[in-house]
C-alpha cells in the first residue's frame, strides 16, 4: 500500500531545490506541502523547512540509480510496517517516500523529521549509554536489526531521547534472543543475540564509558545533526 500522492522538484531564484509534494500519510499535518532546502547535511541528506504558516524542519534524502532507489524503498518499508509504533519515540517520523524516474535515470526522495536540535547538557554517558540500549532493544523487540550501530553516525542524541537513523541496510523478521551482561564475563563465546552483545560490550563495559564521555563532547555539530552514510 502507498500512501504517497505527488511530489515535484524545482529550483527557485537562487538556485535552491524547493519540493512541492502532497501526501494522505497519517503523520503529515496537511495534504500539500512545500519544502524548501536549506543546506545540505550529507551526501545525499539535506535539511528543509516544510509548510508556511508554521515552518518546521524535515530531513529529505535523495537518491538516484536503481540500487539505490531499492534501498530506500527497503528502508521506507521498514518504516511503515515494524517500525510504525517507535515512530518520533526511538526513530524519526516517516513523512513519505516518492519515487519516479528522470531522463531513463530511477530517483527517489524520502521526507522524514529531522532530528538535529542538538544535545542536552545534562545528558551524561551513562544516560546515554543505558538509553541507547533499551531503543536498540526496543529496536530488536519489533524484528529490525540495524546492522551498523557501532557506527555513532547513526546515534542521535536528541535532548534527552535517542534517535536511530538510517535503516537502508537494515534486517528484519529478527528473532532476538537477547543479550546477557558482559561487564563481568570474559568469555568470548556468544550467548545471545550479536548486535546487542556487541552494543553491550561496547556501551556497557567501564573502560569504554571515558571514551564516549569524550565523544559526546567532542563531535562536531554536523556530527550531531542527521547524518546519511
């Protein structure tokens, strides 16, 4: 089932996309809607300020060749169907994905919210090391295994919540058994599930708290910001 009714790309007077798209999905406050681009924010993610009256910011991924459009559309699968009810809690609102085909090339553009309003001060490691957690455990509760949180690019600290981002590469019809505490264990031999173990040993063990201490300090803003690999 799509719930994606038009979308057009143009540029305005200064050369900047302006996104002209309607869309009947049920996280999007009106049926016609215009974004327009402010900056780009990585390869192929770039931040936009969408509707008039009250302006707020989206994330708008663009892509172009036909692998490419099937990862988006694999990613934007995972957002309406497991991950639907962790929508603006644990991952960002899924706004719609357009697809079409330019000159015989296969595009895609995907709306999602943009979840780059920065840290909170008082969020230290240790809160976000146990929230990361329980939003990779809600993650693996629905089915989906990320595949790449090792990667902090897709680890958003938004205030005080957790963002997850970039699902292209993602599993699913994951069935988790869990991951048992690493702190005190020194075997190698995996019990459980892999990512979570993995997340564990690198998010839960005391010689690696300093280090992410250290990261969340030190990441550049665009670091903090959405983030496509």
């Amino acid at each position: 089932m799509s719930f994606i009714s038009t979308l057009e790309l143009q540029l305005d007077a200064h050369n900047k996309p302006v996104i002209y798209y309607s869309s009947d999905h049920e996280n999007c406050i009106n049926s016609q809607m215009v974004a327009c681009v402010v900056k780009p924010l990585g390869r192929r993610v770039y931040l936009a300020s969408a509707g008039s009256r009250e302006p707020r910011h989206v994330a708008v991924k663009i892509v172009h060749g036909k692998s490419e459009v099937r990862r988006l559309e694999h990613e934007a699968d995972i957002y309406r169907k497991e991950l639907k009810g962790l929508q603006g809690k644990i991952v960002p609102k899924f706004y719609g994905l357009y697809t079409a085909s330019h000159y015989g090339v296969d595009a895609a553009v995907m709306i999602l919210e943009y979840c780059g309003t920065g840290t909170d001060p008082t969020l230290d490691f240790n809160e976000f090391n146990r929230l990361l957690m329980l939003a990779a455990c809600k993650l693996h509760q629905v089915g989906i295994v990320h595949g790449a949180l090792s990667d902090h690019r897709h680890i958003l600290a938004v205030g005080r919540q957790i963002r997850i981002i970039d699902f292209a590469n993602a599993g699913h019809s994951h069935q988790c058994f869990g991951a048992l505490p690493t702190l005190d264990n020194n075997s190698s031999v995996s019990r459980g599930c892999d990512e979570l173990e993995r997340l564990e040993r690198e998010y839960g063990s005391q010689e690696m708290k300093t280090t992410h201490a250290n990261l969340l300090q030190r990441l550049p803003q665009k670091f903090r910001q959405w983030i496509s690999t």
